[in-house]
C-alpha cells in the first residue's frame, strides 16, 4: 500500500510539474506581445504630433475611458454576466476552398468580413486587409482573455495575395502579433500603422521599410491607392501606459472607388468634417459592437453607427467589430438587430454578411437576418 501511495504522490508530483512547465511555456510570448515604446526617431515624431499633448496622444473631443467611480462594476459584469453574450448554436461560416472567390475587377469594389473587425477589401484590382487576426484569443497570452465564438474562415496561409494591411490602433483584438509575424514570414506586404504603432511591428522583426506610419491626415500611396490616416475618439495600449500610439480611422481611395473604415471610435462631430475631406464613400466599415452606458466616449452603439455612416457620406454600411468576440456585455446579437432597425428607419443601405462571406459594394445581397436564429 505503501509503494501504490508512494507511486501516487510520484505521479502527482509528475503531473504538476508538467502542468507548471507548460503554464510557463504558454506564458512565454507574453512579454514580447506587449509590443514596443516608441523610442529614437519614432519618439521624436510622436513628441511632435498635433495629437501629442507632451505625456499622451488625447482625442479630438474629449472623454473618458470609463468613467470615475465605474471600474469595479464593470469588471464584475463582464467577469460574471454572461446572460445571452455568445450565440445559442454554430455560426454559418463561409469557407471559401482557395481564398476569396472572385477575379479582381479594376472598377470593381468587394469585401469579405473575416469576423470581428478583420476585413478583406478588393479595390480597383488591389487587396487591402484591415485590422488581421487569426488568433484564437485577443489576448497577450493563449490561456486566458477572450476567445472566438466562431472559427476564422480562411487559413491564414490560404490568403490570396495582399497588396496592403491596415492597421487602426494597438489593442489585442486590432493588432495581433502571431498574425503579424505569419504575414511578415509569408509576403512581402507593407503595413500602414498609426504614428507609434510601428515600435510594436519593429519589435516583432517586421522590417522598417515596410511600415508606413502616419499621423491623422497624412497620407501615403501603395499600389496606386491612397491611404490616409483620419481621426477617430478612442484610446490605445497594451499593457499599464496608456495612449503612447496613436489610434485612427482611414480612408483608402482609388481612382473611383472609396472606402472608409472607423477603427475604434466614439461617434463624435470629426466624421462630418472627414466625409467633406474624404467623401463620398462607396462603403463604410463601421465598428457597431463592444458598446456599453460604462464607456460611451470610446465605443459606437449601431444608432451611432448609422449616424456616422450618414455623416461621412457613406453608401454601403458594413458593420465590424461584432460577432466574434464577447468584449462587452450586451446580447451576441444585440447590436446588428439594433442596427438593422436603424438603417432601415434611416433609409441606409446596409449589407450583414456571414464571416467568410465575399459581397460586392455595387450589388449587396438583401439583408436576410441570417443571426436570428442563433440569438
């Protein structure tokens, strides 16, 4: 009895260890995935941006992160709250066999919603992927943060050739470093980051000659389309030290055809000012979820959204940023039902994909409530 226990209290022992060893293996990319500060000539252009208040970058209109005195109920309600927060069955992903199906058009304007906020635009004959992540987690590490409620619906070595990748600001679930580092080790791709952000790319051996840092309303060209980095009311970090990168929206225009993509924002009076600049606009990519009464500055709700859209002088509306994360704790669904009351109340053109699924901006399929059933 005695060798069976000493036998036990061994395999015991063993089965700890291991645990332990693989705990810390798992932690081990987390420093490296908090990123980089900004330093040497990096810092010196970020000390002297507009939006640069000598400590931190600030926002066009002020606001809070989430406001005084909020903290410990919000944490409880997103830790312990998860009334109806993930869908009730499997989400109807597109899985394309090859990539995106489709021959690029030179005239031609389509987007494939990946999930989330990662989108796949095709423009006059030029790819553009926004905001990419494959993880499984937006989170500095694999054990822990929030996790997908549905898989990515393309490998992301099955992507078909991308002429840019766009990056608005440095949260986890906007800026991963795994999808990064696979697509610095598989194409030749350059990325157009906010000022600052490049410290992190840098960091994860991105090279400098393909980061393309800009300040909100500069502007560079890359494959014939221009990009132009505009404001938007938000905030950035990835760990304590907050707003030492910048964070934007964008716009990227061909000879005709012209998008717009929020990034993070509150709504705020900026996106009228940006459709008289940049507009009209053929679509939208609108950030609808993650929205909460405890953080009202820095997210959109779907009636803001819509607002938004009409200010920038959208035609197209293709919400982003829901769906695929649990980031806040309104319903899965809640914000695209919200939504589609909206634009249909303001008479505004609007296109719900499934994840995976490609759609043309010059004919968008009828919005068929495709989530419903799923709420």
């Amino acid at each position: 009895m005695r060798m069976r226990g000493g036998r036990g209290a061994l395999a015991a022992a063993v089965t700890a260890t291991v645990a332990v060893a693989a705990g810390l293996w798992a932690l081990r990319d987390i420093p490296a995935s908090l990123g980089a500060a900004p330093s040497g000539a990096r810092a010196r252009r970020v000390r002297r941006s507009p939006q640069f208040d000598g400590e931190a970058f600030r926002n066009p209109v002020p606001g809070a992160v989430i406001p005084h005195g909020t903290g410990k109920r919000v944490l409880r309600q997103l830790l312990f709250d998860d009334d109806h927060r993930a869908p009730r069955g499997t989400v109807p992903v597109v899985r394309p066999s090859t990539g995106p199906a489709g021959p690029l058009t030179t005239g031609g304007l389509h987007v494939t919603w990946m999930g989330h906020s990662t989108a796949l635009v095709e423009i006059e004959g030029r790819r553009v992927l926004f905001d990419p992540v494959w993880s499984d987690r937006c989170s500095p590490s694999a054990l822990a943060g929030p996790r997908r409620v549905h898989p990515v619906p393309l490998p992301i070595e099955r992507l078909p050739h991308i002429d840019a990748v766009v990056i608005s600001h440095d949260h986890y679930d906007h800026l991963d470093r795994a999808t990064v580092r696979t697509l610095t080790r598989t194409r030749s791709v350059p990325f157009l980051v906010p000022l600052g952000v490049g410290a992190h790319l840098e960091r994860w051996g991105v090279p400098r000659s393909r980061i393309v840092e800009l300040d909100w309303e500069e502007d560079a060209t890359v494959g014939g389309l221009r990009f132009t980095a505009t404001a938007a009311r938000h905030f950035s970090g990835r760990a304590f030290a907050r707003n030492q990168t910048l964070w934007s929206s964008w716009v990227v225009a061909g000879q005709r055809r012209r998008v717009f993509y929020t990034g993070d924002s509150g709504y705020f009076d900026g996106y009228a000012e940006i459709g008289r600049a940049h507009g009209p606009f053929d679509l939208t990519l609108i950030q609808i979820g993650a929205y909460s009464a405890a953080w009202p500055d820095i997210h959109m709700t779907p009636e803001e959204a819509v607002e938004a859209h009409l200010d920038l002088r959208g035609d197209v509306l293709l919400p982003v940023h829901w769906g695929t994360f649990k980031l806040s704790v309104h319903p899965w669904s809640e914000p695209v039902d919200r939504l589609w009351t909206e634009a249909k109340a303001r008479d505004v053109r609007l296109v719900v994909p499934r994840p995976g699924e490609r759609i043309s901006a010059d004919d968008p399929p009828p919005v068929d409530g495709w989530w419903q059933t799923l709420a």
